[in-house]
C-alpha cells in the first residue's frame, strides 16, 4: 500500500483543528536560520554514511549541560527505550524530563526513574493517538506537554509520538518514529486502514513536517514513513541499543517468544499452529490483554503472562530458541535481548529484521507455520548448527550498544541546539 493520494499534507489543515495543531499547518519550517521548503524536488546529497557518525569526534565532547523534554508511553518497548536512552545520557550530563502518557508506569520502571538521578517523570492517562477515540486526550496531552515545556525550559523536546511535533515547541524537535498505524495495516493485514483513521493520518504527516529531525530505529522504517507521508528532514537512522544482562548458561531444549501477544503484527497467534509441530514446548511472555479490554486467546502456548526485567533474563537465558515470526517490526528488541543471552534466532523475514540481522539469524516466511516449526526443529537437532547461529546473533548484537544509541542521538542534539546546517536536508525518494 502506497501513501493514499486521497490523503495529502494540505488536506489536513481542517482535521488538524480539532487537536490544536491547526495554526502550524505551514509549508515551510525553519532550519537554523533557514527555511526549508517541504516538498520540494530539489536533489539531495546524502551519502548512507551516518551524519550524526561525521559531525563530531566519536570521542565524548566538552559541551554545556542539556535539559530534554522526552515523550515517552507506557504500553509498549517505547518506554523501555526511552529509560535505556536516558541512563546512557547521563554521561552527557543530559538531564531528561519524561513526560508519560498511556497510564501508569508499572513497577519496574518507576523503580528505574527513581534510580536515576538525571531523570524526572511525569505521568498521565491520556490516550496515545493510535488508540480508538484519543483525539479529545491527544489535545489535552499536547497543552499538558506544553505547560511542562513552560516550566522545564528544555533544551530540545524528544518526542517518541507523532501529532504533538507539530505543536508550537519553544525549542527545536526531534521526532522518533518507531511504528505508524498506517504501515502496520499495509504489512500485516495487508489493506489501508479504514477512513476513520485518516485524522491519525493527518496528525502523523503533519508531525514529520513540522519536527526539525527525524529519525527511526532502522533505515527500511524511515524509507516507509517516507512512502506513505511523504517528505521530511532526516539525518539517518539511530538503531536502538542495549547491552548484555544476562551470563552464558547452559541453554535448554525449549523455545521462548516475547512481547503484546494481542498484537497481530507481532504474530504470536500463529505459534498455536506451530506448536504441534515442533518438538520443543513454547514459552511465550507478554500482555495478553488489549488495551481496549479484550484477551488474546493463547490455547495451546505455555504462557507466562507479563514478566519484570529479571525473569525476562532467565527466559532468555534458558531458551535454546527465540522466535519472533513478525509480520510488522520496526526494529525489534526484544530479539536483540535474545542475541545478547546466546539464543539462536528465528525471525519473520521482513526488511526491518533482516536489516539488523543479516546473516546472523535464520529467516522464515511469517505466515507459513510449516517452514518456521521446521527451522526450529533443525536448530534444536543440529546442536552445532544451533551453536553457530547463536554465535552469529551475540556478534552481530554488539553492534548495537547503549553507548552507541547515546552517543548518536548526543550528537543529534548537537546538531539541533548550534543550527548546524547539515541536518537540513530532505527525505526524499533520491536517497533511496
């Protein structure tokens, strides 16, 4: 599914109204001191090479103190990113304000706030814009996130969230992309949404314009938000990071998956298909239950129901296998926590995965639950193949460091608080 042509930026202006973001539907956005014309056709020269890599030093830079508004949500991997994000940044002397919507944070992470001392959190319940009726919430949020940039004064706002880019921040914005409804219908029910999602459309195309940067955890999800909404401002991608927490154990003969189970994107349904065929029982941790209030039916999967950090490592420490046949993954963490604990990897063949994965997993087609139970059950006969697949995912995760995530997204800020002009460049179809 390309960008629907029924949908474009200068529609939106009356849809944009009834969030409060209407009086910034502007065509042009300032660039240090430059306006840039979204849309243009202008060519771009932008090497793949990482601007944010060649700007500065790789070693950590004399900088003054920096205060981040971060937007973070309390339903999926988001807020573990944004927590991850904001311990590394205090070696930048980086203070982060969180500001949290979706609902309450649950233990664990307020226990990680509390641990860190660059770190405040506020939190709320308003509805996240790609919930069923949040447009009433998602105005409130955007004058609840704009009273605390009143009292915060940040630096730069960091927004993990689409529609509140296009507030009147008083700062310059950085907007990380990590999933889009849009694209989630295209690759996993493979249709548009319905016409009730064209204000969510609205908003998420109006955000990208008007943010200063953008960014995504992958290359292929930055080239997707691109065909579907068009033009913006980019540097490249930031992959997410994460370090080891687990020590090499003995690994036993089982099979383990993790995250939203109600999620169609995530595809953990087809695992209940896959189960009698495999010689090994699945262990699958996550929510079953939507935020609408319905229960994912999990007949014939060993469920754990939702796990704090430290049993999530002993899952990832015991498994042989991690599967994570996804229809829809922008980046993936929770394999990367996998890799980390030695597991070897079965994941849905998708341009994300196999972007951060390349030949250290092995790829199945997603809705075939023949080919994903037999991968699996090669891995789990073939110890020596299993073993080298496992050593695959362990190098190739080290690829993708906290230290590394905090350095780029340093720089990042950087380039945003001094006007560095070479941020200016659009996101247009040349670059691919």
């Amino acid at each position: 599914m390309m960008r629907d042509e029924t949908m474009k930026y200068g529609d939106c202006k009356q849809e944009m109204q009834s969030i409060g973001t209407d009086n910034l539907a502007s065509n042009t956005v300032a660039v240090g001191c430059s306006p840039v014309l979204v849309g243009s056709n202008d060519s771009v020269r932008l090497h793949r090479a990482d601007l944010a890599d060649s700007q500065f030093t790789h070693e950590r830079p004399s900088f003054r103190p920096l205060t981040i508004l971060m937007t973070t949500d309390t339903v999926g991997g988001v807020l573990v990113y944004t927590l991850t994000l904001a311990r590394a940044l205090r070696a930048y002397n980086i203070t982060v304000v969180l500001a949290a919507m979706g609902g309450p944070l649950d233990p664990w992470s307020r226990a990680c706030v509390k641990d860190l001392d660059n770190v405040y959190c506020h939190e709320s319940d308003y509805k996240l814009e790609w919930m069923q009726d949040p447009w009433t919430d998602v105005k409130l949020a955007g004058q609840w996130l704009l009273r605390l940039a009143d009292q915060v004064r940040p630096d730069i706002v960091h927004l993990n969230n689409y529609v509140h880019a296009a507030l009147n921040w008083p700062c310059p914005s950085l907007l990380v992309g990590h999933s889009c409804v849009y694209s989630w219908y295209r690759d996993v029910r493979r249709q548009a949404p319905p016409v009730s999602w064209k204000k969510y459309y609205c908003g998420v195309a109006t955000g990208l314009r008007r943010a200063d940067l953008v960014t995504a955890p992958t290359w292929s999800f930055l080239r997707t938000l691109r065909e579907l909404y068009g033009p913006f401002r980019s540097a490249g991608a930031v992959c997410n990071g994460m370090d080891p927490e687990t020590c090499p154990c003995p690994k036993e003969p089982l099979i383990f998956t993790a995250g939203r189970i109600w999620d169609e994107g995530k595809n953990i349904d087809i695992l209940k298909k896959v189960q009698p065929l495999v010689s090994a029982p699945i262990y699958v941790a996550g929510n079953i239950r939507h935020p609408d209030g319905s229960l994912a039916d999990c007949a014939a999967l060993r469920t754990l129901g939702f796990l704090d950090r430290r049993h999530m490592a002993d899952w990832y420490a015991r498994a042989a296998v991690y599967v994570l046949p996804a229809l829809y993954e922008p980046f993936g963490l929770s394999a990367l926590e996998a890799a980390h604990a030695g597991c070897a990897l079965v994941l849905g063949d998708i341009p994300s995965l196999r972007e951060i994965w390349a030949n250290a997993a092995v790829f199945v087609d997603p809705r075939d639950e023949k080919a994903i139970a037999a991968a699996m059950n090669r891995l789990l006969a073939e110890r020596a193949l299993r073993q080298e697949y496992a050593r695959r995912a362990v190098g190739r995760a080290r690829l993708y460091s906290i230290s590394k995530m905090a350095q780029r997204y340093y720089n990042f800020y950087r380039i945003l608080v001094t006007n560095q002009p070479i941020y200016s460049p659009l996101m247009t179809a040349a670059l691919f």
